[in-house]
C-alpha cells in the first residue's frame, strides 16, 4: 500500500511539473494587405454558447501589411478571431504552436457598418500547415459537409424515408469515422456537426438523438460544434419544446415564487434533463429566450433567476453562461443606462455623453451609403423644429473613414443639429448591435434608454415625443 501510495504522489508531482511548466507563447505571424498601417484585433470567447467576444490583445500590421503577436496564456485550443472594424474571421490555435497565416478580405466591404451581414468576412490561411493541422481537417470536413447538406439537406429537413436517410448518414459517419466517446477536440467537432443533422431528421423524437449525443459524462465547452448542437437541439425548450415542463409550471415559479433551485428541481422531471449539467445549461439557455415573452413572464424575475444560478451553481462554467445571459437582459432594459461614449465631430472636437445631460437625446445612428438615413434625416430636421427646447439631436456617424462625415457635413447644412463618428469605439458597436440601419436610440434626462430601437422618425418617433411630453404636462 505504501508503495502504491508513492508511485500516486511521484504521478502527482510530475503532473503538476507538466502543469505549471510555463507554456511557450503561441505566436501567429502573417500579411493583411487590406490593413496597411492599422491595428487588427484579436477576440476569444469566453462562452460558446452565447459566443460573447473577449478582446485578447491587438495585432499592428505595419506599411508592408506584415504582423506578429505573441500569445502567452493559451492552454488549451482556442477559438481565436481576427478582426478589422465589424469584419470578422476565425480559426483554430493549440498552446506551444507557431503559425503563419494570410488574411484576405473584401476591401469594398471592410469599411462597412453592415460587412458581416453582407456576408464579408476576413478569410484566415494557416501556410504552415499540413493535412495533420486541426485548421486543415476543420476546413475540409467543413467544406465536405457543406456540400453534403446542399444537396442533401431538403431530404434530411422533409424526413426522407428511414432507409435512405441511414444511407446518408453511413456515406458521412463512413468518411469521418469518429468514436462514440470523442475526446479530441477535431473528433468532437465532427459528431456535433453530424449530430446537427439528426437533430433536424429526428425533431420529432429527440430522446433517439439525446440517447445518442448527451448521455456522455463530457461537457465539451469550448468546442463550438457541441454548443451549437445543444442550442439547436434545446431551442426554445422551456416555453415550447418540453412535453413535462407546463406554462403553469413556468409562471408559478418564475412569476409567483421566483425560486431558482425549485425551478431548477422542475425541470428535472424532464427526462431529457435529468444530467444536471445539461440542465443547467438548458435553464440559461431558457432564461434568456424566455424575455421575447414580456407579456407573459416578468424580466426583473428572470434576471433575479439567472442571477441567482451565477451565485450557486457548483459548474464554474456556467457563472459565465449566466453572467453573459445577464448582459443581453441589461443592454435591452428600457430602464438601463446609455453607455458613456466619447465620440469626435467633423472637426475633431470631443462630443461627450455628458454635455447632453438634462434634456431627452435621441441618437440616429447612421451611414452615408444609407441613402434611408438620410432620408429620415429630413423627417428629423422637422421634429427638431417641434421639440427641440425638449429634445437633444446627436446624429452618429458609422463609416469607419473620418473624412466622410466632414463632407457630409458640408455637403448637408441644413441638418443643424450635432454630428459625430462613431471611430475605433467597437465596444459601443458591438454592445449595441449597430449593424442594421436606420437605427435610433431615445435616452431620458438622467441618461436612462427609454426606447432602444427607437421609432424612427418616419414611423412613430413624433408619437412617441407628444407622448412623453404630454405625460410629463401632466
């Protein structure tokens, strides 16, 4: 016994030794044309399920579009994400790995507030790479998978008869042969991703899939093609997709109770949810969908909920999960506070959040392609005339060229009101989800969001002002 006794503690040591060996820097080198003397930025996530970007550090690419960073803490693979302005391109890095990369994009399209849902995306080739590299085998399963669901996925979809819908999915399993327990993080990747594909053939008798694909003990929270399989397959799972969990269930424990560890106990009468893990991550996942239904459950409860799991929950991983669940509930909180924003006029001249405090403001984010924007703007011009001595009128630019709003500007004096480009303020860009225009955002005289999206000024801005303003009479 003793003797075995030190044979576990010499294993301990030398795992401890590996352990806390420093890891040598990951470090990626590489050419980005398109970003000549400008600075690219790296994100991480910090939950895939959400895909809540985490900035890592930033990359200067020099005159000759050349780059390199080194990466100190990468311990485990990692989803990394190059980005310039809101374009966005990710890959694969593993700890101790050097890599030499490409990076393309659209340069029509890099300037653009809305690049992403263009579908423009900063294309990233690993050079030093073989058919061994896990960016190579992701790609090429990707690309297999792709086309196999092309033309094969209206059949999956329509539940193709049960005979041809297996020989389908014996060409794929056959092609990408992967374990039933996968513990590389490649292999993972790819049952996920067929796991996809029968979680649409068998929507209808998911505990066939579940048996399948959740009855493992691993919980694979950094491979993107497991979360996005457990997202799929549990979407919209509390309100609509669970045959044991009733809206009465719902409402008396979120609207009347508020109780999380009974809620949490409900749901496990859901066989599919009797892993706690999983159903954990189910109730998170839940939480979040549940606040498109005001009507019918109270946010202040569902936010008191999640806060609650982040508190007692024994998985470090999901005090994450619900922390960034916590995030999209505050960011949309008509009783939340606008982000403090320091932004630059035509001339350069700071215009700060602080200097519109005491008065309404309404911020119209827009763009100069936006030819709609600019038409709002004259609608604007109008209002303005109505309510200025109650409401402030700040007009954002979103081009990333600072040169365009001095021309616009110039180009259109009769819109007197305030003008300021949004710059290099990603954080108030991705916070707010500017990608779509037109967009605006009314903010109270203590900095409170009253309406975000805003009316727009063509379609019920000026109710919205008499409104208020008619209350406020009152």
């Amino acid at each position: 016994m003793k003797k075995i006794r030190n044979i576990g503690c010499l294993l301990l040591l030398l795992w401890l030794a590996v352990w806390t060996e420093p890891l040598q820097a990951t470090r990626i080198e590489g050419t980005a044309l398109f970003a000549k003397n400008k600075t690219l930025r790296l994100y991480t996530y910090d939950d895939m399920l959400s895909r809540n970007r985490e900035l890592l550090t930033v990359a200067e690419v020099d005159g000759n579009g050349l780059f390199s960073v080194n990466l100190p803490n990468i311990r485990e693979i990692t989803m990394l994400t190059f980005a310039y302005n809101l374009t966005y391109g990710s890959f694969y890095v593993e700890p101790n790995r050097s890599y030499v990369v490409d990076l393309y994009t659209d340069s029509n399209l890099i300037n653009r507030v809305d690049a992403e849902m263009l579908g423009n995306y900063i294309q990233i080739t690993v050079l030093n790479n073989d058919s061994t590299e896990l960016n190579w085998k992701i790609n090429y399963f990707d690309q297999y998978y792709t086309y196999f669901m092309y033309y094969n996925g209206t059949a999956i979809m329509r539940h193709a008869p049960k005979e041809i819908y297996d020989s389908l999915l014996q060409v794929i399993e056959s092609r990408f042969p992967v374990p039933d327990q996968p513990v590389d993080f490649y292999d993972v990747y790819v049952k996920y991703r067929i796991g996809i594909m029968e979680s649409m053939y068998y929507d209808k008798s998911k505990s066939k899939v579940y048996h399948k694909y959740l009855e493992t003990p691993y919980v694979y929270y950094n491979n993107p093609a497991y979360m996005d399989f457990i997202g799929l397959f549990f979407e919209d799972y509390l309100y609509s997709g669970s045959k044991k969990i009733t809206k009465g269930i719902l409402y008396q424990d979120i609207n009347e109770l508020n109780n999380y560890a009974k809620l949490l106990d409900d749901l496990g009468k859901d066989p599919l949810l009797q892993n706690e893990i999983i159903r954990e991550i189910v109730l998170i996942k839940g939480l979040g969908e549940l606040k498109a239904y005001p009507e019918e459950f109270k946010k202040g409860n569902l936010e008191s909920l999640l806060n609650a799991l982040s508190q007692k929950t024994k998985f470090k991983e999901h005090r994450m999960l619900a922390t960034n669940q916590l995030k999209s509930f505050q960011l949309m909180n008509p009783q939340g506070k606008l982000i403090p924003f320091t932004l630059l006029d035509e001339k350069g001249n700071e215009v700060n959040s602080s200097q519109f405090a005491g008065k309404y403001l309404y911020i119209q984010f827009f763009a100069t392609y936006c030819q709609d924007c600019i038409r709002e703007m004259l609608i604007l011009k109008y209002l303005k005339s109505q309510f200025g001595d109650k409401v402030q009128f700040l007009s954002v630019m979103l081009d990333f060229e600072p040169m365009k709003l001095y021309h616009f500007v110039k180009d259109y004096p009769d819109f007197d009101w305030q003008f300021a480009r949004i710059g290099d303020k990603y954080e108030f860009l991705e916070q707010y989800n500017l990608y779509s225009l037109p967009l605006g955002l009314l903010a109270d005289p203590d900095g409170r969001i009253v309406a975000f999206p805003a009316p727009s000024a063509s379609d019920g801005l000026g109710e919205l002002f008499q409104k208020i303003f008619l209350i406020n009479r009152k």
